[in-house]
C-alpha cells in the first residue's frame, strides 16, 4: 500500500468516526450549557440534569424501562440458553421448525413484531400493561441469546463432557464444572445484549404499553415531537455515560472470558 | 464470535432429546407457539377481517384488505421505503467499507479503541442519536445559529423536516450496522493476498477491485441487508427528523393501528404482505445468524 492510499483511508476512517460522533458530542456538550435556547454556548450549568431528574414523568419512564428490561433479560435467558442447548445437541422431529420459529422475531421487522402481539392481546382480551410489554420484548430477546450462547456452546468439544461423565462425575456436576464454566461468558453478553435491546426498544413496545407502561424510549419520542428540550439532553448525555459502561463491561467480560475477543 | 466451530466436534454425534432436554422442550415449544406462531396467525386472521367503527376488528372473511395493498398511497410509500432505504444503505457502504478495512489493519491496540469508537454509537439509542441532529438542524438549533452568527445567511435555512434530514437520520443511526460486519471479514482476510496483488504489479485501484472487493464480499453482502432491511421497516425515525412529510411502510402500518386511520385488517394485511417480504430476503440472503454473530463483536 503506498503511503498516499495509507493517509487516505486513515483521513477517510477519521471522517467516519467524526461523523458518528459530532452529534453525540454536540448533544453531551450542550448538555451543559445555560441556554434554554440550545443555540450558541452561554456558559455552564448542571440545571438540565436538576430539571430532568425532578422530572417526575421522565423518572417513572426511566424506572419502567429498567423494570421491563430486567424481567426482559431474566426471562429470555433461560430460554434462548435452553433453545441454543436443545437446538445445538440434539436432533429430534420438528426441529427445524422450532429454530425457524424462534429466529422469526429476529428477521421480522419491528413494526410486524408490535402489531401481530398488538392483535393477539386483543383476540384474547389481554389487558395492555407491564405483562403485554414484558412479554412482547422477551419475544425480540430470544433469538439473540440464543444465537450468541448457541454459537459458545457448539465451539464446545462433546468429548470434554464425556470425559467428565466417563471418569465418574454425575451429569449434573459435568454440565456445572465443565460446561458451564466454557458458556457462561456467552450467557453473560447475551444477558446483557438482552438488557440493552429492551431498554433500547421504542416500536414493539409502542403497540403493547399502556400508558401507565411507558418506557423511556417512548417517553422521550414524545418529548422530542414536542420540540427542544435542554432535560433531553441531559437525560441523553446520562444514557450515552451508561452506554460507554455498558460496553467497557461487555469488553471486561469478554476479555475475562479469554481469546475469544 | 470466532469460535473453534464444528472443527473440534467429538465423538458423540447430537442425539434424540434425553429426559432433561424434553423437560426444556415443552416450555420452548409453547413460547414458539405463543408469541411466534399465534400472533402471526391472528394478524393474518385480522387481515381478512372487517374493519371495527372504533378500530380493532370484527370478524369476518373480506378480502377488501388486500385489494388495498394496490392502491396508489401504498405504491408512492412503498417506493419512497425502497428508495430512501436503498439510498441510505449506498452511502452507508461507502463510509463502511474503507473505515472498516482500515479499522481491521490497525494495529492491535488502536484496532480495540476504534473499533469501541464504532460500537458506542451502535449501542447509543438511535432516539438519542435522532434528538441530537434535531438539536443541530432546527430553526433554532445549533447549524442555523452558527450560519447566523457567521453573517453566512440572513435567515434560518430549512432543514430539519426534510427528505434530506431523513437520509442523514438514516445514515447515521445504520453507519455501525454497516462497518461492523465489514471489520469482521476483513479482520479474517489474510493480508498476505493484498501484498501478493501489489507485488505482482497491480495498482491500488485493481487490488482493490480485484481482490479486496472480492474477498470482502460477503461483509458487504451482510452490511447491505442490515441496513437495507431495517431501514426499510423503520418507523420512529423519520418522524423525529421528517416531521412526518416523509412517511415510510413503518409509518403506513403504524397509522392503521394506533393513528388516526384505525384501520386494523389493512395494517395487519400490510404487515403479513411486508413479513413475507422479509422473510424472502433473509432466505435469499443466507441465515439470520450473520445478524448476532456480527452483534456479538
């Protein structure tokens, strides 16, 4: 590669990297600044983070969000975790189908995803709330996890389970003792895929909440059709602080987890 | 994820379920069918339903649903779907592709800090990303104060609220979509074939042409139906950044159920018409596993 074409691409992935990020820095930046206006720099102040956390309709959707995604991630876990074993090891009648039907919410679009729920609540006389949403986001959850754990389990070699059972250990203690310990990195980024998915989600979640059930996404897609908002930006500069956590950890797991990236 | 794969596969080939798989079965099969199978076929169902006075729907055999799907308002949103959505996913391959391939041939510790540098943004709330160019492009936001600051214009130039805003939404809320996938096969490619290329007397143009390109072929192929599949389906973003001018299927189907036009058989027959479309793609394309194993990077 000539030393040109090296500058190029490096000025080329610079402008990239800048592109994505001007905005959020722009956002972060503004975050701070004492101007109701959100025009040019007045000064700094720490009043739009007062403003968004008094916020009592902000805070309730924020406390939604981390409920949903907790139960989100608590319940498809075990799930995708038992499809990616079930789907992996085994052969058995209808399973095609099953990996297809459980991939289905991962290939549909999101609006399909709301809407079909949205119509099956109502045939059976669901009432829109916390279940309906709960449910819906484990719907999109579970074929995440179980194509990130499915694909650490099938990395597994069979043979050290064998090993295992073969020198005396009970089923139970070899899927503990060697089985586990190879897949639990998987489970845990799949966990926290999970989490982030649901905290993230705005569309299915707009045909199965009530308004009682609000998630912060939905509340601040409302705002934002409202017009400016310096809280907005303060209570986006927060989740853009627990983004960059979230994907340290991820990266700390990952690394812990040894080799594989 | 780059697991040792199906390489190291031992000596017990996968076998019939034993007692403690077909305990794990059961619950998987009735979620399969609960909230995969069921809701599918009650969208189908309200498909060929009549339209309820109050929205929902009552129930019935009509075919009226369907028969919509032909009028003009579908082809002119479907049109502007395919192209805004084709259009996002050509400029996000041109970022992606060099970006990518130079992220890949860094050195290892710069490689980790740029590539964190891609997947930040990824994971940031596309909402979130969506405010912030609403915060620069408004009337009042921040492009329009500096142009008057500047003296460059004497009044506050439209931007927000145009096809154009859409597209740069677009482009950027898909950007990591496109170049992770990338990254990930040219990480895998051995540099090794690009210096052959070069030492063997083709320009950069050719290597690129006839060899990088070639090899980065199924990245790009991923690349393209991450952000062209999405951004097809979408449905919040061009509202926050099109002010609603710009409407996409997204929006179509969402009106039917929870706008104003409540009218659920078309919505749910728009759906189905759009899952099947889906549906086709991801078959044509491969497996959906390109999806999460380029998420899990």
């Amino acid at each position: 590669m000539t030393p040109f074409l090296r500058r190029a691409l490096a000025a080329w992935t610079a402008l990239v990297l800048l592109f994505l990020w001007f905005p959020i820095a722009i956002l972060v930046a503004w975050s701070f600044n004492d101007s109701r206006l959100n025009v040019l720099w007045k000064g700094f102040t720490l009043r739009w983070y007062a403003v968004a956390f008094s916020d009592a309709g902000l805070l309730r959707s924020l406390g939604n969000s981390l409920w949903v995604a907790a139960w989100a991630t608590l319940l498809s876990v075990p799930l995708g975790t038992a499809a990616a074993f079930l789907l992996e090891r085994h052969r058995f009648r209808g399973r095609d189908l099953l990996e297809t039907t459980l991939l289905l919410p991962m290939i549909a679009p999101e609006v399909v995803i709301g809407t079909s729920l949205l119509a099956l609540f109502v045939a059976v006389g669901l009432e829109l709330g916390f279940a309906t949403v709960i449910a819906s986001h484990v719907a999109f959850c579970v074929p995440f996890v179980l194509v990130a754990v499915r694909a650490r389990v099938a990395s597994l070699d069979p043979a050290l389970e064998e090993a295992a059972l073969d020198l005396g250990a009970t089923p139970a203690a070899a899927f503990r003792r060697v089985v586990l310990p190879v897949v639990a990195p998987a489970i845990a980024s799949a966990a926290l895929l999970s989490f982030m998915l649901s905290f993230d989600e705005l569309v299915v979640t707009w045909f199965t909440a009530s308004a009682s059930s609000r998630t912060l996404p939905i509340e601040i897609y409302g705002r934002i059709r409202r017009g400016l908002d310096p809280g907005l930006n303060a209570i986006s500069t927060v989740l853009v602080a627990a983004t960059l956590a979230v994907v340290a950890l991820a990266g700390l797991v990952r690394r812990r987890s040894g080799g594989s990236r | 994820m780059s697991g040792a794969g199906a390489a190291s596969r031992g000596s017990r080939e996968p076998g019939p379920p034993g007692r403690v798989a077909r305990l794990l079965l059961a619950p998987l099969v009735a979620w399969a069918i609960a909230f995969a199978v069921l809701p599918t076929a009650m969208l189908v169902a309200c498909s060929f339903g009549r339209r309820g006075t109050l929205g929902g729907v009552e129930p019935g055999f009509s075919l009226a649903a369907w028969g919509r799907l032909l009028d003009p308002t579908v082809r002119v949103v479907l049109g502007r779907s395919v192209a805004w959505a084709g259009l996002a996913t050509i400029a996000c391959l041109v970022l992606a592709v060099p970006a990518a391939w130079t992220i890949a041939r860094s050195a290892p510790r710069r490689r980790a800090w740029l590539l964190a540098a891609v997947v930040v943004p990824f994971w940031t709330s596309f909402l979130v990303r969506a405010y912030a160019w609403v915060t620069i492009l408004k009337g009042e936001g921040l492009l329009n104060g500096a142009l008057l600051a500047a003296g460059l214009v004497s009044a506050p130039i439209e931007m927000l609220y145009t096809p154009g805003a859409v597209l740069l939404g677009l482009v950027h809320t898909f950007l990591p979509f496109a170049i992770l996938p990338v990254y990930a096969t040219a990480e895998a490619l051995d540099p090794a074939l690009v210096e052959a290329a070069s030492d063997l007397g083709a320009g950069p143009v050719r290597t690129f042409r006839e060899v990088v390109l070639p090899l980065l072929g199924p990245g790009i192929a991923a690349a393209a139906l991450l952000v062209f599949v999405p951004a097809l389906g979408l449905y919040a973003l061009n509202d926050v950044l099109g002010g609603g001018r710009v409407d996409m299927i997204g929006n179509l189907v969402a009106d039917q159920f929870t706008g104003a036009a409540r009218d659920w058989p078309f919505g749910a027959a728009l759906s189905v018409a759009l899952l099947l479309a889906f549906a086709v793609a991801w078959r044509l394309a491969g497996r959906g596993g390109s999806l999460a194993a380029s998420l899990e990077r």
